[in-house]
C-alpha cells in the first residue's frame, strides 16, 4: 500500500519565502536547480510552491545549496 505525504501550506510559503528573498524567478531557480543535477520544470516548482505536489529530498538539498541556508529555514513554522 503506498502512503500519502500530507501536503503542508507552510512548506510552500516557506519556498516561496526563500526564493523571493535571494531575488529569483522561478525560471531562474529551476535553472540552477538543472545545474545541480535536478530536472525541474518551472510548472512543476510551482506547483511545490503551491502545496499541489510534495517536493523531493534531493530538491530541497539542491535549494539549500543555491540558498546557502539552514533546513531549519524550510521547514519553519511546520509542527
């Protein structure tokens, strides 16, 4: 039986929080998510952002790259 994530809205404000502060379009971001080896589509990132789809391990490591931050930067305000 496969288990289901439950999306959490936070999650997706929290990326969105992250990648307005270091000034990216979502275009841009995608771009250098590809340069790390993560082929997202910009329709998909948005749809993380969103809370639509549960972003994966290897995005978010990708992200805390490119951001240079701590996870507890992504995961803040999820209890």
């Amino acid at each position: 039986m496969e288990q289901k994530l439950r999306r959490d809205r936070n999650m997706g404000a929290n990326l969105k929080r992250l990648r307005e502060n270091k000034g990216l379009s979502q275009e841009k971001l995608c771009v250098l998510l590809q340069l790390r080896s993560c082929d997202v589509m910009r329709s998909t990132y948005a749809k993380y952002e969103s809370c639509e789809l549960n972003i994966p391990i290897s995005v978010i490591v990708a992200l805390k790259q490119i951001y240079n931050c701590t996870y507890d930067e992504f995961f803040q305000g999820l209890e």
